[in-house]
C-alpha cells in the first residue's frame, strides 16, 4: 500500500500484520513506507456506500510515545471535492 500513494488505512483487527510478523515490525515497516495505520476500529460498516469522506483522528498526547487511542471521525461532505 505504501507503494500506491496510501497514506493511511484502518482495520478492525489488533493488528493488520501477518502470522509470523509481529505488531511491533508492523509499526515499523509502515513507518518506513511512510504511511499509518489504525487498530480496532470499530463501526466501519456504518460507511460503506456512503460515497467519499475526510478521516480525521484526534489522538491522546502522550509524552514520549509513539502511539495513542484515537476519536475517529469521518466527515462526509455532499460535494465530494476532496
């Protein structure tokens, strides 16, 4: 993905790895593709055929970390000029 221009995605699983690739490799191999990834995400259905949107996340602040929860917003906007 971090090939086609991605710059993020979400999945609903603890982890978008593979058997055998751990979540902290993971991390790290999106980091160098220059995209991020979001975990257990919840409520996806709820945006399927609903036509296009701005993802926005609104992460914790924590100090010295590398990760947070985040408040997941999708924002749909009727002219669709994202």
């Amino acid at each position: 993905m971090g090939n086609h221009g991605i710059s993020a995605f979400g999945v609903e699983t603890m982890s978008p790895g593979v058997p055998k690739i751990s979540n902290k490799e993971v991390h790290h191999i999106c980091g160098e593709l220059g995209f991020t990834h979001y975990e257990n995400m919840i409520n996806l259905d709820k945006l399927v055929d609903r036509g296009r949107f701005r993802f926005c996340a609104f992460p914790l602040k924590i100090r010295g970390g590398t990760g947070s929860p985040v408040r997941a917003v999708a924002i749909f906007d009727q002219s669709q000029n994202f």
